[in-house]
C-alpha cells in the first residue's frame, strides 16, 4: 500500500530535530509522501529547506488563524512566490471562533488575501476551520476558490456542510477522529465523502490516533492507525482505502502518484 500523510507539521523541533528517523518510519508504513504546512511566515524557510532535503515531502506556505498578526499582512505578499519555492499549497490557512485572539476580523483579512493569493497562483488551499463554517463559507463566496481547491483538514463538520463545501471543489482531510468509537454522525459524512473527497493526515505532532505511542509526539507513521480506523469505518478494505486517499491527494497536490 502506498499512503499520503496530507496535513503535518515537520517543522515542529518535536519532528524535526529528528526528522530522519521520523520519515524513515513513515516509509517502513507505506507512507510515500508526506505534507508539510507552516503556520507563521517565520517556518516558511524551514518547510521549503525540508523538502529540499527530503524528496518524499511536499510543502505549504501560510499564516495559520491562531498565530495571525497585523504585521504579517505585508508579508503575504512574499507567497506570490510560493510556486518557484516549490510550494504545492498555500496552508494552513483558516478561521477559528474557538480562540479569543486574534480576532476574527484579522482572521478574516488574513484568511481572505491568503486564498486570493492561492487563486491568483492556481495552487490549492489546506483549510483549518473550527466553530467557524458560516464565516468560511462567507469568505469562499466572497474569494472564491483556486483549482483544484484543496482541504478542509480535521473536517469537523456534518454531510450538510460537506455536500456545501464540495460545491467549492473542496475535498477533506481526517486524522485522529476516525479511531475514535463510532458514531452515526462520522459514519454518514465518510459515506457521503468517500471516495471521491477523502484524504488521510496525522496532523503530527498533534492529534495523535486511538492506539499510537503513549506520550509521544505524533508522526507520520500513525496514518496507518488512521487508515484502519477509516476502513473500519466504510467496511472497505485498507488497501482500496489507501490507494483512494493516494489518488486524491496526488491529484489535489500534483503529487503523481
């Protein structure tokens, strides 16, 4: 099987002062690409200097919602520059009402030039959205989307918002949830968006999955736990599974695969 980690963060000192060994074990579990996103300008040279290292790793350039600030406003400006990095995406990139600062309207002006920006370059978005889908829905009626569009990733949603989100072209990345106890609500919304929507991610070092290492940071190499909760899930085989999420993050990325 050969599977697609679409939303890390290997610039994380947790990842990535040991970033060999934590993508040597994500090949040995049949993870053949791995995407990495930023999350403040500050990591942009980091995640194109891994990928320059790594082949097996793809980036994101972007200022995530909890860490935007009016200062970085100019600097989106340096993405128009993303492509010749050799950026495949603009992310993370998003709005949180979940967080008390920054505020949503500094959220929203961030959110809005980055994916203007991805327009303006054809490159796909990585989405972080939590307690916030009226206003994103707001901002992609306002923006519009590039194409192919990207992810929604950690999709919390129901099939309402996803069938309303698809009508954007966008597609939807999950992680941790799918090993948790199953529920009517999940269930649904993966029947509703496999096979076409779908793509895995560990979001690493965070969220890690039902069944990872104790107290570790999470890694790549956890999709495989992530994959089997997503078959389970379906009543699909891990492998159909594997080579379905491959398909659409090769294609949403231009990984060819």
């Amino acid at each position: 099987m050969r599977l697609v980690d679409a939303h890390c963060h290997l610039e994380d000192e947790s990842l990535h002062a040991r970033l060999d060994a934590v993508l040597g074990d994500a090949r040995e579990a049949g993870v053949v690409r791995v995407l990495t996103c930023a999350v403040t300008p500050d990591q942009w040279p980091t995640s194109a200097g891994i990928a320059r290292r790594h082949p097996e790793v793809a980036f994101a350039l972007g200022v995530h919602p909890w860490y935007a600030k009016p200062e970085h406003l100019p600097r989106l400006d340096e993405l128009r520059g993303a492509r010749e990095l050799g950026a495949t995406a603009i992310g993370e990139i998003g709005l949180d009402s979940k967080v008390e600062t920054p505020s949503m309207d500094l959220q929203t002006e961030v959110f809005e030039a980055q994916l203007a920006i991805a327009k303006e370059l054809a490159l796909p978005v990585v989405i972080h959205c939590r307690g916030a889908f009226n206003e994103l829905f707001a901002s992609l009626k306002r923006i519009g989307t590039p194409s192919p569009a990207g992810t929604i990733h950690a999709f919390s949603g129901n099939v309402h918002l996803a069938r309303t989100f698809v009508t954007f072209g966008l597609k939807f990345s999950l992680g941790r949830s799918l090993t948790y106890k199953r529920c009517a609500k999940r269930e649904e919304l993966m029947r509703f968006i496999y096979p076409d929507h779908f793509l895995l991610e560990t979001d690493s070092p965070d969220m890690p999955p039902v069944g990872a290492e104790p107290d570790a940071p999470n890694e790549p190499r956890n999709l495989v736990l992530n994959l089997r909760g997503a078959a389970e899930l379906l009543g699909r085989d891990p492998a159909e599974v594997a080579e379905a999420t491959t398909r659409n993050a090769s294609e949403v990325f231009d990984l060819g695969l």
